[in-house]
C-alpha cells in the first residue's frame, strides 16, 4: 500500500471558549476540606522577623548530590497521582482550571491524545493565589481575594478519576500584591522606597528569605492537598537595563551573587518539600541551556539542575534572538531551534552530578510569523524526542491548544503520517533528516504493525532514561545565542 503522508485531523472540536468563571465540578467527589488545611507552622508568617535571621548554611549552598550519574532522580511516591512515565502536558490558567466547562474540555483533549498531565496555576503573576488559602499571610495582603478555582479538593479528585497528573505552578519574584503589601519585602530603590523596573513593576527581593518561606508556605499547603508536584516559575531577578538595575539595592543579599541566592532558594523548597512528598522543578529562561554564565538574571544551568527534581527550560522559538544559532528567523526554526537548545541542555547536565530531568516548555501559540499550528507544534515535539529528552509542557496562555499537533491515545496506523516544520518547509515528519543534510542516528527496529509515529527515530535507550551520550548531528551554529527577553505576545517567565 502506498504510504499518505496527512496531517493529524483534531478527533473532536475542543470547546474551550471564553468561560472564566470559577464554578466547581458538581460531578466530582471532593476530598475533605480538612485536607487543605496548613499545618500551624504555616501560620508563623503573621509575624516575619528580619532576613538576617535565617543565616544560610553552608548545606544550602553546597547541597550534596543525591542521585549518581546515568539515573533519573528518584520520585517519590504519590497514591493519589502516581507520576506518569513520561510528562507530556499542557498548562491551564487558573481561570481555565476553576471552570468546570474549560476543564472538562482539557480533559477531553487528554482522554483523546498524548498529553497526561496538567500544569495549574496557584499563584500567577498577578500575585493572587487561585484557591481559599488559609496562609496567613495571603490573606493579610488581599491575595485570597479572587478566588478562581473555588473548589480545589473537587478539582483534584477529578484530576484522579481522569487519569491526569497534576503539577501547582507557583510565581514567585514578581508579585505586585506581596511587594505592595509587604514593601519591606521588595528590591529597595537607592533614592529611597521601593525599586521600579522600566515597566514600573515591583519586584519582590530573591535574597529575603521571608520571601522564600511565603512561597514555600503556599506549595506545603497544595502538597497536602495532593499535589505531587510544584512548579517554581520567576524563579529571578528582574531582567532590567542597568540604568534601572543600578539603583536596586537587596537588603540581605550579604555577598551572594545573584545564581547563589536562586541556587540556595530551590535546595532550600526542595527540602523543605521534602517532608510533603512532593517533587520540585523549575522554569528557566530558554537562553539558559546554551549561555555560559549568568544573564543577569541569577539563572546559570550548572548552578541549578541539581536542586531540583526537574529544571523545564522555556525554549520557545519566538523568543530567540535574530541571529541565534546561526538563524536570522528563530520562530521560522522550530524544529532546529528546540533541539539545539535541549542538545545543549543535556550535554550540560550530564556533567553535573545529580542533575535533575529535563522537560521543556514548548510554544504552542503564535508570536510572529509564521503563525504556529500543528506544523510547527510537532516539530518541537520531535526535536524534544531527538535531543533525548522524553518529556515536555506546552504553554498558551490561554490554555488552547492544537489537537491536531497531538498524537492520538493510541499512537497512529502505519499508513498515517504527520508533517512538521524544518528548514524553512513544511515536510512529512520521516523526511526532516533529509532536508537538513543529515544522516539520521541509529535506531532501534519497530515492528510495522505497531502503533507508533511512522518516521520517529527509536533511540536505542527508549524506555530506560534518557542516554547521557548523544548522537553527533550538526546543526549550523555560526550565531552566538544571546539572552532572549519575552515580550507580551504568548511567552512568559
């Protein structure tokens, strides 16, 4: 039979408009409310003594390695949500999340395709928390003030009927409610008061460890509640232009760069988190997995991978500079784009012992041309798979995504093949090696009855985790990648 090269066809329209509302799921089975509550420790933050209180041991920033190379970090077990193989996921925001309708929709899509786990927001950048949180301090600043998911222990019992892994994203550096409330808590200005960015945003201080405990008061609160997981987003300084960061002062800061004060703050949440039983993982700047030193930011990957369970580098293409790897497009460059950058990250990693997974966030939204569809969403899907990575997340802000850049459930028939985006084209998926000149790595048979992507390279250690030794496939690298600032478009950090 002659082979058809097709694009995936969505297998149902997804029904995810406009709903913002925070209704719960009247069909779910809740999880006692007691469930929610923190322990009193929680309740300390009433009254935040000084930061130069809390002297960082020297175990915090020299945390000793706990996994030896060539093994995944050992998860720890979870009843409730045990942790999918591989994470393929999407992000929903909290009003997406709290919205019966928008969720089932999600879920939907997650009964038909790939994707298994949902990455939820619990404190955006808005500095709302999105449940009835009982930190004190949350509720002192006015952050319990809008709520979007009014009924978080529903929501997460019908995660577990569904099969679904859930992930708490938590903001943390940029949080208008705590530097308003708590101005003692925010980057102090050399002229006196509170520092403003260029977009007169205040940015809360990464070396008060007042603002660490805040944080990592919110995520115990969600661990008990079942999250297996928290997601550290903003997890930096601001990336600002001398002239502004020259008046910045950060009260406490005692010496340490920038890189030492992130470091100390994920070895800090992660034992902290510990007794939870919960994961810890972090977004970075995509720019990261390829920038040999600190942007300025505090983001340097050797500092940071092994303090925490995974690091999840925001790669999207449309961030990247003109020029970057060599591409005077980025966004034109998915395919090429991505896997370089992850090729980057796991050479890398590999030399740091104890490095965390690698789990990219890719785009799924359009910034630029040309417009992202499924095309260009699969293409940073293989590239993920053909850098050894076997993980990622897809990010829309508005939590819409492309069905039809998702495999289906049960993996596609052998006749079925679909196109993605690589040097410049859009081409059948098996024929990417081809048009960039390359010999493809070797592979491991599949049987022709199988139910797998026709044209994906096996790699021969599939199913164990991902080899430290990567094939040598050339990717034109004449440009110097230079730190990518996210704009307004889809992206964030």
């Amino acid at each position: 039979m002659r082979r058809r090269f097709i694009l995936l066809l969505p297998l149902a329209l997804l029904g995810c408009g406009g709903d913002s509302g925070g209704e719960a799921d009247s069909g779910a089975a809740s999880v006692p409310e007691a469930a929610l509550r923190p322990p009193d420790s929680l309740r300390v933050l009433d009254s935040l003594t000084p930061a130069d209180s809390f002297p960082l041991p020297d175990s915090v920033l020299e945390a000793e390695p706990t996994d030896q190379e060539g093994e995944e970090p050992g998860p720890r077990a979870n009843e409730a949500f045990p942790r999918p193989e591989h994470v393929r996921g999407i992000y929903l925001n909290a009003w997406a999340a709290g919205s019966t309708r928008r969720r089932e929709a999600l879920i939907t899509l997650a009964r038909r395709t790939e994707v298994n786990s949902f990455v939820i927001d619990i404190k955006d950048a808005t500095g709302f928390v999105s449940h009835t949180s009982e930190v004190s301090l949350a509720r002192a600043i006015g952050a319990t003030g809008e709520i979007r998911i009014r009924d978080l222990p529903g929501m997460l019992e019908r995660l577990k009927e569904a099969g679904i892994y859930p992930i708490a994203r938590i903001v943390v550096a940029k949080d208008p409610l705590l530097s308003e409330g708590r101005p003692d808590l925010a980057i102090q200005d050399s002229a006196g008061g509170v520092w403003f960015d260029q977009d007169g945003v205040r940015w809360l201080n990464f070396h008060d460890r007042r603002v660490w405990d805040y944080h990592v008061a919110l995520a115990r609160e969600v661990a008990a509640a079942g999250f297996p997981e928290i997601q550290w987003d903003y997890v930096r300084f601001p990336d600002s232009p001398e002239a502004f960061l020259g008046r910045a002062v950060f009260p406490g800061s005692d010496g340490r760069t920038r890189a030492q004060a992130v470091r100390a703050f994920l070895g800090y949440s992660r034992e902290a988190l510990a007794k939870e039983g919960a994961l810890v993982t972090a977004d970075v700047f995509g720019v990261t997995t390829s920038y040999r030193k600190d942007v300025g930011i505090g983001q340097l990957w050797e500092s940071m991978v092994d303090q925490v369970d995974v690091v999840l580098p925001m790669v999207y293409p449309s961030h990247y500079w003109t020029g970057s790897f060599g591409y005077s497009t980025p966004n034109a460059y998915p395919y090429e784009i991505v896997r370089k950058a992850l090729r980057d990250a796991m050479s890398r990693s590999a030399l740091v012992e104890g490095a965390g997974l690698v789990r990219p966030w890719l785009q799924d939204f359009s910034l630029g041309q040309p417009a992202y569809g499924a095309p260009e969403v699969r293409a940073q899907i293989q590239a993920t798979y053909d850098a050894g990575v076997m993980e990622w997340i897809l990010w829309n802000p508005g939590s819409s995504y492309t069905e039809s850049a998702l495999m289906p459930k049960g993996g596609l028939p052998s006749w079925l093949e679909p196109v993605m985006r690589v040097g410049g084209e859009v081409v059948p998926i098996s024929k990417r090696f081809e048009v960039l000149g390359e010999r493809p790595p070797e592979t491991t048979p599949v049987p022709e009855d199988t139910l797998v992507l026709p044209g994906l390279v096996v790699p021969s250690e599939m199913g164990r985790s991902p080899s430290r030794t990567l094939p040598a496939i050339p990717i034109p690298d004449t440009g110097g990648v230079r730190p990518a600032r996210p704009t307004s478009g889809g992206g964030r950090d």
